[in-house]
C-alpha cells in the first residue's frame, strides 16, 4: 500500500498545467480507506497471482474512484469530502470537471501499462472501462431518482448495484484476471463483490438513520433531511398503510421542516414498519449470498478465504 | 462513413438509463464533418490497412472529440452547437458531465474491440488515453489564460497543440499503428497531424476577423467581443508599440463597449501591424513543415500522399 502512495505522488510530480494536476494529487492524497486497492491486491493474494504486477490495476481502480468522487461532489454540490474542501470548491466547477476527466484517463493509461501479457492487460482494460461506463449509469439512475414520482424498491437496488457494487466487484475480479485463475472463480469473486457492495451501501444507509453518534463520528439523519430516496424510505413507503405512506411523502416533499420534528416523524414510521430490522435482513440476505459465492471458488488453500469471510461479516456489523 | 453513423446508434439503442444514453446519441448523431475519422481512414488507406477494422478507432476518436465538446460546453457556457442547444442547455449540467464521462470510456471500450493482434489494440488504447489526457492539459491551459496577465505567444502554441493538433495528429498514428506501417511512418504522418492542427486553428481564429460575411457563415469578430487570446491579439500585443498595447489591453480589460467600435479599433491596430499577413505567414510555415513531414513518410505507391497535400493546402486556403 505505500507503494501506492508514492506511486500517486511521481504521477503528477513537475507535471503542467498546475490547475490540472493539483487537484488531482489533491484528492489522491487525501487517503481514505483505500477499500478498492486492498481488494485488488487481497484478490490476487486470493488466486496467487503477483503482487507486485496487482499495483497497476489497484492504482487504476482508485484513481476511477476518485475521478467519480470528483464528478459527483459537483452535482451533488458538497462542500466537503473527507473533511476538506471538495475540488470544484477549493478550485471551480470546470476545474473539477477537467481534473476528472484527465483521472479517468489516467487510470486506463495505468492499467494498460501492467506488466503482464498483452491478452490479460486488454482483459484488465475492458473490465476498468465497463465499469466505468457503469458507474455512470448508476449515477444518472441516481439523478434521475431524485425528480422520480415514485421509484421501486428493484430500480433502487439496481442503481446502487451500479453506483457502488460493480467497482468493488470489479476490483475483485481484476486480482482474478491477473492471476490467471478460472472464469468461475473470476464470475464468483465478482458476484462476491456484488453482494458485499450491496450490503456495504444499506449498511451506510441503515447507519445514517440508526447510527451511535459518537461512534459513527458524523451527523445523523442526513438521508432524510435531504429527503434522499434510500431503502429505508422506499420500504416504509411500500410497506406503510396510505396514512403513513402520505405522511412520508409530506415530509419529503421538498418543503422546510424543523429537522428534529422532521426526523422524529419519519423515525416513529420507521419503528412502527420495523424498517430497522427489515434492513437489516436484507443486508443478511446479502451477506449469505456472497458467502455461498465464495463457496464456489476453487483453490489449493481454502484457508486463505476466511478473510474474505471476516470482511463480509465486518462490513455487515460495523457500527461507523 | 455510412457504416460509422449505423454504429453509433446501435452503440445508444436501448440502452438505459434514457438520461445518459439519449443526450449522447443527441451528440453523436449532429455530425459535424467528421474530421477525425476521416483522417483515421485516410491515414490507414494511406499505409494499407483494413478499412473495415479502421471502423473502430475512427468511431472511438469521433466518441472521444464529441465528449470534449460536451464537457467544453459547460466550461464555456456555450448555448448553442452545430444549431442546437448544448446537451447542458437541452438537459442539465451534470447529466452533461455524466454523458461526457460515459462517452470518454466508451470511446476506450470501443476501440478495445478493433479486431487485431492484442499488441495492436494496446498500442491503438495507449495512444487514445494519451491524447485524452493531453486534450483535457491544453484545455485547462485555455483557461488559465482566461485569466492570466500575460499570455507569451509560445505558450499559446503549446495550447493549441494540445487543445486541438494533437486529436489530429492522433488519428493520422491510429491509423499507421492499424496498418503495422514503421515507427518513422507512424510518427512523420503524427507529426504531419500536428502541423496541419495548428495551420488549422490559426486558420480558425483568421476567419474569426477576416472573413468574407457571405461565406463564412456565422458572426465576424466573436473572439475580439470575448476578449479571446488568439495569436492575432498576442502577436499584436508583442509587435506593438507602448501605445497600441496600451490601447489593446484597454479593449480587452472587460469593460463593455460598443461591439463596432470595439473591432474597428482593434483590427485598425492589426492593421497597422500587419496581423493578417504574420499570422498568414505562420500558417504557411505550419503547412510547409507539413508537407515536409510528408516526404518523411516511405511507401510503394507515392501517388497516396497526394491527398495529404491537398489537405494541407485546402486547410490553409479555406474560406469558412
């Protein structure tokens, strides 16, 4: 992982224009988890494949993770990422725009360049470009989603089978490709992937409402101040009798309430519809499948699976 | 060419979500003269290549021109494009910056498909990304001098290279990289791209003052109104006296002015400093250095480049 660090650093070194290539190392720097490295590089672990080789594609999934971070704290106007100032705010809009598109670019450079044969680097490269155009898909479904009359709970679970589960699939499937491994363990990993993404997602949803706050570190209840259209509206919603369906819809019309009053009303629905625990379920559901995925992979030493085990269960019962 | 526009609608064909596909085909289906892939197939018939595989890199640089002109249009504020509303104006800003992002990775997934030895495909892919990232430098140059002091005239060349030469010149290599033609074809015929791009946009910026209302088509003198840093203003910057760049920078501070006045002045300047006929000579030295790249280039049937150097002269000697 250090690697990666000063592999982001000679990356934009002494490069012009500045305005380009300072908001880029801008965002690099800033860290993260770097979730989608590690599961490009606990993959190729996974299939013993090199490690050495995995920093390109690993670099290239976090560089596409950052260009989308980029893109969309424009259109979502945030003003803050990882407690700094996004991009198009410390810079501007088209600045931000730029920098995101010189990063997705550079992303398919890197990967391109992983030393590996050419057949396994056009694999990498058609799986780092449907991704991406996925992505894309799963943001504009998003969008679209805000003005929607009415969004089913299937739309909902496919654009963020978009938006968030295709990249750490894809990550996944990337370690899969380099090493060389079967086609059914590269599908198994990926849908592996799928399944933890989908989990990862309502987790962060479920936390949002349900989270301690002084453990989850940040404000709670944002997702319904911002009437934002998560699984937990969309169930109430379908669940709910026409009365706590038209209090729902009144208190996310768009219109100002007090935010307390606001959260405590939709909370009481929640409570009254059992949307914690249906939430949670379904995130159980998830984690089952990825697990019965990864009983489907082959390798010498299954030993080496019980980390992805531990990972879906963490993801699953994290509580920040 | 017909083959081209059949393959960019089943390229968006029901394809969802509607909000990121159809502001894409919106773009894609306008046209334009399809400049680009039309080197791309010039350059292959140029060294003996397979026109039919010519299909895919020519559709990704057409894919990866019009996603420059959608995430252009944004930064630009431009409201209308080949007569019609700009995706942001016909759809909003960030579906425009979605469309653009998908078109960008698309055009890579597209030109990964280009039948041919995987060595091939990774040479035609790298030269793709390059150009991207170069684009997306000398567009964020263009802007820095938006608001920069002082504009040297070499680094407004090196803008222009990278804004609009190297797209050029990166369709002509895509063509011998296609064809398996020798390294020094591949980057005399490169090179021949860059020196036709810059005649090209300085022709570009000639017409903007210069040309005959009739032909040209559309309004004279939209660069002096926006207080463009063309190289006719630089040029007359550098050339004038103390009171002429006073006078210029005067007319270019921002201030509102009448438009006539405004070019009367400024063209009464480039006048007394021979403007036109520099910037005509410039043109000329790029279509020499041009056509000199030409003799560079080896092949059995040296009748071919005949069309290379009409080109060259055709771009110089255009009306509109």
């Amino acid at each position: 992982m250090e690697k990666l660090e000063s592999y982001f650093k000679q990356l934009v070194e002494h490069k012009e224009p500045a305005n380009l290539y300072n908001p880029i190392y801008y965002t690099l720097s800033q860290g993260g988890k770097r979730i989608r490295p590690r599961l490009v590089f606990l993959s190729t672990e996974l299939f013993g494949g090199d490690i050495e080789k995995a920093v390109y594609p690993a670099a290239a999934f976090e560089m596409l993770h950052n260009f989308t971070l980029i893109h969309d704290d424009i259109m979502d106007r945030a003003p803050l990422r990882r407690g700094r100032p996004t991009v198009y705010k410390e810079w501007n809009t088209s600045t931000a725009i730029l920098a995101g598109d010189a990063l997705a670019t550079m992303a398919i450079k890197e990967i391109l360049e992983t030393p590996a044969d050419s057949r396994t680097v056009i694999e990498l490269s058609r799986l780092l470009a449907e991704t991406s155009v996925e992505i894309c898909e799963g943001q504009q479904k998003d969008l679209d989603f805000e003005t929607a009359d009415s969004v089913t709970i299937e739309d909902f679970l496919k654009m963020i089978r978009y938006k968030t589960a295709v990249m750490l699939a894809g990550c996944l499937k990337a370690g899969a490709i380099l090493s060389h491994t079967s086609e059914t363990n590269q599908l198994a990993v990926y849908n592996y992937g799928i399944h933890i993404g989908l989990a990862f997602q309502l987790k962060d949803d479920l936390l949002d409402v349900y989270a301690d706050h002084a453990e989850f570190g940040k404000a709670i209840g944002g997702d319904i101040q911002d009437n934002k259209k998560t699984y937990l509206f969309l169930r109430a919603l379908q669940d709910g009798t026409p009365e706590q369906q038209k209090e729902l819809l009144y208190y996310f019309s768009g219109e100002s309430f007090d935010a307390q009053k606001k959260f405590n009303a939709v909370t009481a629905i929640y409570e009254q519809l059992q949307i914690k625990s249906k939430t949670e379920l379904l995130i159980e559901e998830y984690v089952q499948k990825s697990l019965s995925e990864l009983d489907k992979i082959t390798i010498d030493d299954s030993q080496k699976k019980e980390i992805f085990k531990q990972l879906a269960i963490e993801l699953s019962s994290r509580k920040k």
